[in-house]
C-alpha cells in the first residue's frame, strides 16, 4: 500500500525522554524500553507504535500496570495500537525479544562478523522495539547495554558514556546518555571485539573532541586516512559554514555487512568497511577520494540531518541533498574542484537521467511511496544535490550562506520540511524564487533547447530557449515552467571571453551587467529569448556552464565551434563538455554506418583534438584523463530510443582502439614520465600523476592483442606495481583481452589478495564487468567461489551489480543475463529485501531498449512478480511493469 505526503498528520503525542536495556544474547536479545509521554492535545487518543513481525512482545505496561491483548491494545504484524492511553503524563514501558543472529536483512539490530551492530534509517528501529519510528517524533535517549564481557568487550551507543561496570556471570554493562534529542532513525548500537585509532579534534570554540574509529584488530593500520580525513571535514565545516561539533567524543564504527555506505548516527557513524578501511595496497586512489567524501558527508550529516531533521521520509532530501553538495564542496576544495564537478556530473547523466526516465521517475520530494527504502535515490541524493547547488548559483556564495544561517537560526533543534529551507533561503535574501519550488515537485528532466544568432548590425547576441517538461509516470497535473538558471560565457574568436554589458529578457526587463565574462541567465518561461548587447564579434557560445542546471542542453554547435571550446573554454566544465559532445557526436556516426554495415572510420581530426588536450601541460594532469573519457555505454543509450546496447558497446571500443593507435606514442611518452617509483601518497600531485599515468595504460591496453611490446609492458606494470592504484589499473588493462596473460594475472592476483575481502571485491568486481563474450559461465563460477558470499552485500554489489554493467554479457541478445539476475534477485529476495529491490534497478531501465531485449527482461520482471517478492522488490516491479 503507498502512502502520500498529502496525509501527513502530527503524531498526537510527544516523548520526554526514552531509557533502553539491551541484554545482548546468542539465542535472544532483550529489549527494555521505558518512555515517558504525554498527549499534546491533553485528551486520550488512540497511540499507535510500529513494529515489525520478527518482534516478540514480552510485556507492554502503562504505568507499571501491563496491558492487556484484545482489552487495552491490539496487535497486527506491523503495528500495535493502544486503544485508550491516559490523557495526562505516562509512562509506556515495553519489552521485546529480538534475534540479532538470524537478521539477515541488516535492518535494525544484526550481526556482522560476529559483533552486535544497528541500521535503523529509515524504519529499522522498530525491529527493535515498538515505537512511534518516524523522524519528527523526536527525544532523548538513554542506553543501558548489557553483555559478555569477553565476547563483547566495547559496548557503544549515542552520545556520552556515563557509567561502565562487570556485572556477574561474565557480563559487563555501559550506560549511554545522549543528551541532544533526537529521532529513532539516529539511534545507534555497537557491541564487540574491536581495537580503536583515537585522535583529537580542537574546535574552533575551545572543545576538545575525542576521535575515534573502531575496527576489527586486523584492519587497525587502515584507518589513518580516515582520521585524517574526519579532522579535515571538522576544520572545513567550521570555515565554510561555521558549524561546530557538539559533543565530546566523535564515534565512527567499520561493519563488514552494511546494505548502504554509511550511516549518521548521532555521535556513533557506522560505516561499510570499504568507506573507511585503506591502505596504499590494498586501496585505489578513487577508494581514498571516496572515504574522504563519505566520511565528510557521515560528518556534515550531524547539521544537516540530526541538529535539524526530516518531518517525515517525503522530506529525505532535505538532509540528504544538502549534506551531498556539502560533501561535494569538500572533495572539490580537498581536491581538483573542476575534476570534482565532473564526476559528479558524469553520475547525475549517466545514472539519474535514466532514473527519472524510467518507471520509478519521482520528484525530489516524492509525493508517495510504498517503501522509504527504494527512494534513497540518485534523485533524492544527487538531484537534489544539484537543486542545493543551484540556490547557490542564484543566491551567490554569500546570499546562500545568509539562506543556511537563517535556517539553523529558526530550525535547530526541529523535523522540517523542504519547503522551510526554501522559506529560509528567500527570506534571508528578501527575494523570490518563484518558480524554482518546481524542481522539488515535478520529476523528469527537463530539456533545454537552445539556438543563437549574431546580428551584426546591432551587435547583439540572442539566446533562444525553452524547456520542455517530460511526461512521468508519477504526474497528476500538467507540467509549470521550472526556473533554470543558465550560466553563460561568450568566447571571443581570439579565444577570449568578451566582456558581457547588458542583456534584454524576452519578458522586457532589461539588466545591465558589470563588465564580467559570466552571466545566469535565469529562465523562467516555457520559451524565452535573451540579447546580449555591445557583442563586438560573432562569439562562440559556452552555454549552461559548470553544469549550471541538471538538464539535457539540445544546442546544435559544429564540430569546428566545439573543437574551439575544446581548447579556448575558460569554464573548465565546459571545455571538458565541448569533447564529450565531440566524441558523442562521432559515436553516433559511427553507430549509424556500423547498423547501416558499413565499416567504421574514424575521424582523425578529433583524435588529433584529443591529442592536443592530452599533450596540453598547461592542463592538471587529473584533469586531461578525464577529457580522455569516453561517455559511459549508459550515458550513451539514455540519448537514443530504443537502444541496442552491444552495438554501442562495439562503437564506442571501436573509438577507444582509434584513439589508442593514433595516440600510441604520445600515450607510452605519458606512461613513462608519469611512471614515477616511490612510496604512495594520497595527495593532489600523487593523484593526478597516477590518473595520467593509468588512463594511458588503459588506452595502450586496448592494443595489447596485436602489440607484442605493449603487452610485455601490462605485464610490467602489473609485476611492478607497488599499490593498489596501479596493480588494478594494469590488471584492468590486462584483462581486456581474453588469453593467458589475463588467467596468470588474475590467478596471481587472487593468490596475493584472499585473505582480504576488500580487495576482493575488485577480484569479482572486475571479472563480472568483463565484456569478453561468454562470461556468464564466469559468473557461474564466482557464484560458487569461496570469495562470493550472497549475504555479504558488498559482495553482491561487485559481483551481481558489476555483471550488469557489462553491455555484452549482461544484455546477450539471448536474455542468458537477464535471466542470471532474475534468479540472483529472487534468491536474494528472500535474505534481504533492501538489496534485492537495489538488484532489480538495471531492469527497471528495459524501455530504453531495442524491442528484443524489452521483451526479455520485461519476462523476468513478470518472472520475479510470480514469486510474490516482499513489499520492497514488489514496488519497483510492479513500478515498472
Ligand atoms: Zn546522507
């Protein structure tokens, strides 16, 4: 059954504070809470608590006085109502019996490697113990745990430790205080063998914050890049938005089986071991960027999250888009801000434009939802993201900082809503933002399409654009016009950009700029024209620069106009872009001979462009491996109807092989300057080195069948390499070609590594995403191999997720994959929920396919729909059927 945002309604009584006693057990777990409520309305309303079926009701008192079944109370597999609580203060006390062991789902209180350990966002706490789970019922907690001593030595939870002892028959308790209210969704408990990094943190204010991060002992030497990048997202939070910690001590926990990356928790973050646990050799620097990021983004989640928190689960993207772009502000000020920016874009095209193009397309702010679960979305997180982001673009750094100031002014402490940031923004900039609510309640992305013509007479430069509005499935009302905001520069022919003066709005105002090279313009029509005026000469175009708004641009630009961008863009977002647009247009080229039959040729002046950009030293190195990239297959497949993904598999190789024979040289010159010995840093100048280094490698692989003397250099490099960074990138290219070389290496791989699940998730990873045909006997295998493990969800996602990455394997135009992934789901189905309904997602993208293949894996979606999957796998089936 779905609910809607529209049905919202206060929940009738408030907490005062809740006090819990976990007796941790092998067989049971008890749970003991006592909650001290009153009803807000000073009259007795029926209370409902939910609650879930693996939970055994033990008592249920009011007052000390048990309640009665069927009398006082009424109880169903998901909820518990008390008929008539009294209509003043109360105390509810209840007591569960739960079985961590035998949790698989890792929602709510499980074990991981043998150590007790909690998710509870969004609805695991009432796995726990019944209770009103929603994030606007707010209090404070008090956690009593009780356990083995030996088994369980660190006992942990929210807040302040405020009492320790032994207790008798081997058992030790600890007492935790958390003294800020807060949701049941940021609770949290640890409970088990583990050695901790300890550090401090000094805040800007004076207080002395202990750090520490919890491993296994025998990851203990993997967690320094986490401490060090914890400090740095403490220093920057306070410089940036001048936000401070708040307690004393600063908890973050590693669990090996984790559904998601990681989770706030009020003062005790757990983490998916892969988030936190790097060494040189056993971590790639993308490994060491993310870490940095997700433990920014755990961190940053402690505003924007738990000080000032959801109403309910339609609002998940207030916390979560802000706290993404807060994340991505960091990376970008740690690291390459344009490189940053393109990542993040290269996510948000490949991945949420196909979301919000398929069945599961929803707004920012859904307006329904069977299970909260399936909307922890690229939309909600990365869209809303680029929503935050746009605010900023509008409001400028300093008009946003007043918005994010007013809204800790008036909101701390509060579950709110989107709308009330909105409010917050506006107002502490006195101004309105009309239509921009939109993109919080309109899903689908919007195409913006742009023509532009010079009149040389006037010397004025006009824009004309509209925006076209998707239809998804989700809509009940037209479409309104969304205000975009259009970032513009306009590029001189001597490669400069010219200094904008004024420009005319279709709708009659006119606004004189002062004298910059960029402007927002901001679109608030279906279609609208702008006319810059004083344009002394024809310029080239550098429209929605930095990616000023997550929407498709149509402007047709020739490929002399986006070679020029190529070399003279000042907008280094832009200047990558122009070579995506190249590339993308060629591939499409080449598409249509390669389906017409004709033989593919490759044009020698766009490889003689990218030369130039590779070549380019004025260039960071980082920075021209990314403008070697060639879109994604995916990203690819979202531009045309009814895509054939093997085809443009085949097209785009084609291109990479071209670009690597006529690059050759320039690549091996690359190689071997970047090709520095040395121990390992994670830095800026390390990273980027390495970057250059390996995307050579990786070009000069795809000649290595017909090169003898490169593939003796793959093999060197894999010997040779001294971290993880560069043994996967030579590994990677070694195994784009089917033989022995690629047997030895991986076999020798596999040797070096068993023993750590970490780096065997790049083992499975690597194999399941192989496009070498015939790999689903591969997979057979892996399913059955000693590193796979199906309750291990970092397991799945390498292996399961990895395979469908693959265009050639996973779309085999004889549905064999499809159906592979079937079965995985409906196994999974049964272990746990939150990731099976994850496993489904690549079929819910089946219309963008060529008819065969819709058919295919239309089948398979009827074929998990006949097993009566549960609710979280029903509702992006049924979604998409
Ligand atoms: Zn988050």
């Amino acid at each position: 059954a779905a609910i809607y945002l529209k049905d919202y309604q206060e929940y009738p009584y408030s907490i005062a504070d809740l006090t819990m006693t976990f007796d941790l057990g092998e067989e049971k777990t008890t749970v003991h809470s006592v909650c001290r409520m009153s009803s807000k309305s000073g009259s007795s309303v029926p209370m409902m608590l939910n609650g879930d079926a693996s939970l055994e009701l033990k008592g249920l008192y009011v007052d000390g006085k048990p309640l009665v079944e069927g009398v006082d109370y009424d109880l169903s597999e998901k909820e518990l109502l008390i008929k008539s609580p009294p209509s003043g203060d109360f105390v509810l006390g209840c007591i569960t019996d739960i079985e961590p062991q035998n949790n698989t789902s890792l929602n709510g209180l499980y074990k991981s490697d043998g150590n007790f350990c909690s998710q509870c966002e969004a609805e695991g706490f009432r796995c726990i113990t019944y209770y009103p789970d929603r994030p606007d019922v707010m209090t404070k907690f008090t956690v009593k745990i009780v356990g083995d001593k030996e088994k369980y030595p660190v006992l942990l939870s929210n807040g302040n430790l405020v009492a320790e002892g032994d207790l008798e028959g081997g058992k030790h308790y600890a007492v935790w205080v958390d003294p800020w209210k807060k949701p049941a969704y940021l609770f949290a408990l640890v409970a088990g063998q583990y050695v901790a990094l300890e550090d401090k943190f000094t805040t800007k204010s004076g207080r002395v914050v202990d750090l520490r991060i919890y491993t296994a002992a025998h990851n203990s030497h993997k967690t320094q890049h986490a401490m060090d990048s914890l400090k740095h997202a403490m220093k920057w939070d306070e410089d940036r938005f001048r936000l401070e910690y708040d307690l004393d001590l600063f908890n973050i926990v590693a669990a090996d089986d984790f559904n998601m990356g990681a989770m706030e928790n009020k003062s005790l973050n757990v983490f998916n071991s892969r988030l936190v646990l790097a060494s040189p050799e056993t971590a790639t620097d993308f490994d060491y960027n993310r870490i940095e990021g997700v433990i920014g983004h755990e961190y940053f989640h402690n505003w924007t999250g738990n000080r000032v928190t959801c109403r309910d689960w339609f609002q998940l993207s207030l916390k979560e888009g802000l706290t993404v772009f807060r994340d991505q502000e960091f990376s970008s000020f740690m690291n390459s801000a344009p490189v940053k920016r393109i990542d993040d874009v290269m996510i948000v095209r490949s991945r949420q434009f196909a979301e919000d193009a398929g069945p599961m397309a929803h707004p920012v702010r859904p307006a329904s939802y069977m299970k909260i679960d399936n909307f922890y979305t690229l939309t909600v997180y990365d869209k809303g993201a680029e929503v935050i982001r746009m605010y900023h673009t509008l409001l400028g750094e300093e008009g946003f900082q007043k918005g994010i100031d007013l809204y800790f002014e008036r909101h701390d402490g509060q579950a709110v809503t989107t709308d009330d940031f909105y409010k917050a923004m506006e107002d502490a900039n006195n101004t309105s933002l009309g239509s921009f609510k939109l993109w919080y309640s309109q899903a689908g992305t919007p195409t913006l399409k742009v023509t532009t013509e010079y009149n040389e007479g006037d010397k004025t430069f006009t824009l004309n654009c509209s925006q076209e509005l998707p239809v998804t499935p989700d809509m009940t009302q037209e479409k309104k016009p969304q205000l975009i905001p259009i970032k513009i520069g306009l590029v001189s022919p001597d490669g400069k950009d010219l200094v904008l003066t004024s420009v005319q709005d279709s709708t009659g105002s006119e606004t004189s700029i002062g004298n910059a090279t960029t402007y927002v313009l901001k679109m608030t029509e279906m279609s609208q024209s702008f006319t810059f005026k004083n344009v002394p000469v024809k310029p080239t175009p550098s429209v929605l620069r930095n990616f000023s708004a997550p929407v498709k641009l149509e402007m047709e630009q020739s490929s002399e106009e986006l070679k020029f961008l190529l070399s003279n863009d000042s907008d280094e977002f832009n200047k990558w872009e122009a070579g995506q647009r190249l590339i993308t247009n060629l591939i499409f080229d080449l598409l249509k001979s390669h389906q017409s039959g004709q033989e593919l040729q490759m044009d020698n002046s766009v490889t003689e462009a990218f030369g130039q950009v590779l070549t380019d030293d004025s260039l960071d190195k980082e920075f021209r491996a990314y403008a070697m990239e060639l879109p994604s297959t995916e990203e690819l497949a979202d531009k045309i109807p009814k895509a054939n993904p093997v085809d443009i598999h085949k097209v785009r190789n084609f291109v990479l092989k071209s670009l690597a024979a006529g690059l050759k040289d320039k690549f091996l010159q690359i190689y071997n300057a970047n090709n520095v010995k040395g121990a390992y840093k994670p830095d800026r100048e390390g990273k980027s080195r390495r970057s250059i280094r390996n995307c050579a490698l990786s070009y000069l692989g795809k000649l290595a069948d017909s090169d003898a003397e490169i593939k003796a250099l793959l093999n060197t490099s894999f010997k040779e390499a001294s971290n993880m960074t560069d043994q996967m990138a030579a590994l990677g290219a070694i195994c784009g070609n089917a033989g022995e070389d690629r047997e030895n290496a991986l076999k020798s791989f596999y040797t070096q590594w068993s023993n750590e699940p970490l780096v065997m998730l790049k083992w499975l990873g690597l194999q399941a995403g192989s496009n070498i045909e015939g790999n689903l006997k591969v997979m057979k295998e892996l399913l059955e191999h000693p590193a796979f493990d199906i309750k291990n969800p970092n397991k799945v996602y390498s292996l399961v997720g990895g395979f469908t990455r693959s265009a050639v394997n996973f779309h085999a135009a004889d549905g064999s994959g499809y159906e592979f992934l079937a079965d995985l789901v409906i196994k999974l189905d049964k272990l746990n929920p939150q990731v099976a309904a994850r496993m489904v997602g690549p079929f819910t993208k089946y219309k963008k396919y060529d008819d065969a293949r819709q058919a295919l894996m239309k089948a398979q979606l009827e074929r998990i729909l006949a097993t009566k999957p549960c609710e979280n796998v029903y509702e992006i089936v049924f979604k998409s059927l």
